[in-house]
C-alpha cells in the first residue's frame, strides 16, 4: 500500500457563500444584459475581480456572511477542501467579464454580451450541475505544470 | 427586451442539452471500459483495489482522500489494495478514465475491471460500500458507474 498520510487541516470551505456568489453573477448579468446595462457588467467585474485578489473584498461573500447566514435566511455548508480552485475559476470568470466590458464600451456589443453570457453559462453549470469548468482548467494546468 | 429573453432561454436550452451529451458520452466511456483491464501491471489482480489519484498542488489530495484511503486499508485489510498514484505520471490512464479533477478514485475488481470512478473527494464508506458490492455482488456485474464531485 502506498497512501500518503498527510494529515494537515484544511480551513473549512463554505460552500453556500460560492453558491451566493455564482447566484448574484448570474443575476446581475442576466438583468445587465436584458436592460442593456454595460456599467451593471462592469460593476460585476469589478466585483468578482477584487474578489479573487482579496475574500474580504468578495462582496457577495460578505453579503453571505454578513446578512444572509445571520438573518438565518441561508445555512451554511462547510466542507473540508481548498478553496485555490474556486478562486482561480473567479478569477477566469473576472478576466472574462473585464474583456466583456471593454467590448461593450468599446462598441463591440455582440462581442461583449456573448462574453458576458458565457460567463453566466459557467457559472450556471456550476450552480446547476456542480460542475466547475474553471476547476477543471486548474487541474489541467496543473497537470501541465507537473508533467514537466 | 423579448429578443434577449428568448436569447437567455435559448442559452439555457443548450447548456441543458450540451450537459446531457456530456452525460451521455461519459456514461458510453466508462461502458466500453467494462472490458479493459488498464491497470494491468500497476496493480496486482486476484483482489478489488481502489486507486486514488493525486497531484502535487491538490491540498485537498493529502488533507482528505489520503487519510480516507488511509482509513478504508486499515478497515479492510488485506481485502483491498490500496493505492495512490501521481496524476503526472499516469497521463494515458487519467486520460483514458476519464478523470477530470484531482482527487479522484478508482474502483477496480479482482480482475482489474474498472467498476466505480469517483470524481471529488469519496470518504472510507462510500468507496468500503463499492468495493463490498464487488466483493458480494447482490446481482450479476453491471456497468462501471462515475460518480461526479461537487464544486
């Protein structure tokens, strides 16, 4: 048998402030997109990029952990696991939307609002189905990384 | 404002329909293992065995699935094999299984048939459940069966 029996901790992973987070993005580019309001998809770019450099910026997180789990209105679900994955997944979807944003002041609104609705697609599938695509690209890279 | 609500349910729609290809080519993947042995002269055959799979930068590899793998040998014994193998250096079989994240596990039974894939973190119960059910089948072998992770 050949198990690595590292028993280090994980700090707990909040599973239902990510679920928050993803809900808010898909709603605010949802109502973005329908009122055709370039500066609501910017706003959520700023948003999703302070936090993925910073949790105590994520706002929606905050709103989670600071309205939400205290009214009682949502439970939390914590789970022993990195959060590195998730962070880098925001990030993706941050760069996206920041890219989607540019078009979209830049007068390319096709470009931009196809770019905003991917990232409302990803972030769908992962509220959805639990599928996290950008998790995945970070096991690739890791992969990548590793291999060589 | 009615075009861009029919774009988002048009959206919607595909997604619904991608995932579901998706699940099915997954679904037809993991069948057309039910004949291979790829693990031939990794692991040793003549009992189940259950393969994690790790990689160096997976936290959640040496925090949870190895104390878990830990936990489902010291339970079972020499029931099972238990092994933990190194994503980067198993690029055809993490490839040809399917595994699209790290941790993962595999279930394997005495004759190096692919029986289970787990995708995300499985605890000792879960997988001492899979490997009894090959070890006392209740009915006649069935299909491998995956099971994704969350998040």
């Amino acid at each position: 048998m050949s198990v690595n029996q590292n028993h280090a901790t994980l700090p707990g992973f909040d599973r239902t402030a990510l679920r928050v987070n993803q809900a808010a993005v898909i709603v605010l580019l949802l109502v973005a997109f329908i009122a055709d309001l370039p500066w609501l998809a910017a706003t959520t770019a700023i948003i999703m990029a302070l936090g993925t450099i910073s949790p105590s910026l994520a706002l929606f997180q905050r709103l989670y952990r600071d309205v939400l789990r205290p009214a009682g209105l949502l439970r939390p679900d914590i789970h022993q696991e990195d959060a590195a994955p998730h962070r880098f997944a925001q990030g993706m979807g941050a760069t996206v939307l920041i890219l989607a944003s540019l078009a979209l002041f830049l007068g390319a609104p096709t470009v931009g609002w196809a770019l905003a609705l991917l990232v409302v697609a990803l972030a769908a599938i992962n509220l959805v189905f639990g599928f996290c695509v950008g998790c995945f690209i970070f096991f690739q890279i890791q992969r990548l990384v590793h291999s060589r | 404002m009615i075009e861009r609500l029919l774009i988002i349910i048009l959206v919607a729609v595909v997604i619904a329909l991608a995932w579901m290809a998706i699940r099915a080519w997954r679904a037809q993947h993991l069948r057309s293992l039910a004949h291979k042995t790829p693990f031939a002269g990794i692991i040793p055959p003549g009992k189940p065995a259950v393969v994690g799979f790790s990689t160096p930068g997976c936290v959640e590899c040496r925090t949870r699935q190895a104390p878990a793998l830990a936990r489902l040998s010291a339970n079972l014994g020499d029931q099972v094999t238990v092994r933990t193998l190194p994503v980067s250096e198993y690029p055809h079989l993490v490839d040809h299984l399917g595994i699209l994240t790290a941790p993962a596990t595999v279930v394997i039974d005495a004759t190096g048939v692919v029986r289970f894939v787990n995708l995300g973190f499985a605890d000792a119960e879960k997988l001492a459940t899979q490997v009894n059910s090959i070890a006392h089948p209740v009915h006649n072998r069935s299909d491998p069966q995956t099971a994704a992770c969350q998040g």
